[in-house]
C-alpha cells in the first residue's frame, strides 16, 4: 500500500485540467451565441417590426392587386387619350370645312352686291323679274324664274303670286290660255301641283330680296304655244312681266 500512496497526488491535477477546459468550452458557446444575438439587435433599427412569412405574403399580394389595377387604369388612360385625338382630328376638319364654307359665303355676298350695283335703281321695294328661261319639255313647258326686289333687308317681305299665260294655236285659232303648274320645286324639294294646292294660274310668292322659281307647266291638249307671259302679281296688280318667245 505504501507503494500505490505516490499516484493518488497526480491524478487529482489531471481531473481538474479537464474541468477547467470544459468550463472554458461552454463559455466560449455562450459568449459566441449572445454575441449573435447581441449583432442581430445591433442589426435592427429600434423601431423595426419583424413580420412572418404569411404576413409577407399577403402584402405581395396586394402589391400585386394593386399593380394590376394600376395597369388598367393606364390603359383606360390610353384610350382615352386615344379618343381625344380622333374628336381632335373631326374638329379640325369641320373647322375646316366651316372656314371654306364661310369664305365661299363671302365671295357670294361681294358677287351680289357687285350685280347689286350694276342694276338700274328702282323706287323702295319694286319687284323685277331679272332672268327668266322655259323650254319645252315632251307635252309641257319647264321654265326657271328669278325675281329680285330692290331696296336693302329690314322691311316686311313681298308676298304675291306668279302667273303664266301662253299665246298659241288651237284649232287653228290663236288665243291666250292661262298655263297651270304641275310641278313646283320647293325648298323641301319637288311638290306635285293640285287645284286644292294651287290655282291653275298663279303660284304664292313671298321673299325679302332675291327668289327662285322653278317647275313644270301643263299644256292644254291641242294647244300650241308660241310665246309666255310671266307676270308677277300683288293681289290684283302686276308688279312685273316678261314675254318669253318658245323656240320651235
């Protein structure tokens, strides 16, 4: 036994040399994890909010919807734009068509007052058949009148008639007939003539400066006319009359 005594002193020192490294390990663990943990706070602002992965998900997804309805909100945007330029381009164009109208209005009007001043004067507001022109057309007689009255736009309109009569052979006897019209060319267009419409020699006449007339007078069965009387009338009067000689 005396000679086992001098081991037991060494093993000690050995056991403790194990401890102490162990010590040292878990120390250098600890310290290592909550200097990892101390770098991810450093890492972070104060203020910041961590959030989980479904959380980040969803807000992708509302990126998403809102990203789509940015793009179609930019496509309405083009259409609209889109639009704008075709009205754009009609605009211009009626504005174009407007101004050409306007300038041809004017050039009309200096030519009016251009024949204006050409025209013998006149007392205030007589009336003066300035063209007239009839043809024979298959059993009747086609004619185009132009009346104009002298003075300027202000007063109240003149209103009559027109009428026509023809001198012509009948039976081998001349004589005077009054012409009834068949077709008289309104402003709305071409109106039949009837005797609950019209007289059988006259046609209504209202018009402040200048009128045109025309149509299409029937011709009595037989007859054969060789010259026409237009005549403009007020009531009972006539105002003007021309004689127009039928070619053959």
């Amino acid at each position: 036994m005396s000679a086992d005594s001098p081991a037991t002193p060494q093993s000690r020192p050995a056991g403790g040399l194990l401890r102490v490294a162990a010590g040292l390990l878990i120390g250098v663990l600890l310290g290592g994890v909550a200097g990892y943990f101390h770098a991810q706070r450093q890492a972070l602002p104060q203020d910041a909010v961590v959030i989980s992965a479904a959380q980040a998900e969803v807000q992708q997804e509302a990126m998403r919807q809102q990203a789509a309805q940015l793009r179609y909100t930019q496509g309405q945007l083009d259409t609209a734009d889109g639009e704008l330029v075709i009205e754009r381009a009609a605009r211009e164009e009626l504005e174009t068509q407007l101004r050409a109208v306007q300038a041809e209005v004017g050039r009309v009007r200096d030519q009016l007052a251009f024949y204006e001043q050409l025209l013998p004067p006149g007392p205030e507001g007589s009336v003066d058949i300035r063209g007239v022109q009839i043809d024979r057309d298959g059993g009747g007689l086609r004619y185009k009148v132009l009346l104009m009255r002298s003075g300027r736009n202000g007063g109240s309109p003149f209103a009559g008639a027109l009428r026509f009569q023809a001198t012509g052979i009948l039976k081998g006897e001349t004589m005077t007939v009054d012409l009834a019209p068949l077709q008289v060319k309104a402003e709305a267009g071409p109106v039949t003539a009837t005797g609950e419409s019209t007289t059988a020699a006259s046609l209504a006449l209202q018009f402040d400066q200048y009128q045109r007339s025309q149509g299409l007078l029937a011709v009595p069965e037989g007859f054969v006319p060789e010259s026409v009387t237009v005549s403009v009338l007020e009531g009972d009067t006539v105002r003007a009359s021309r004689s127009i000689k039928l070619e053959l």
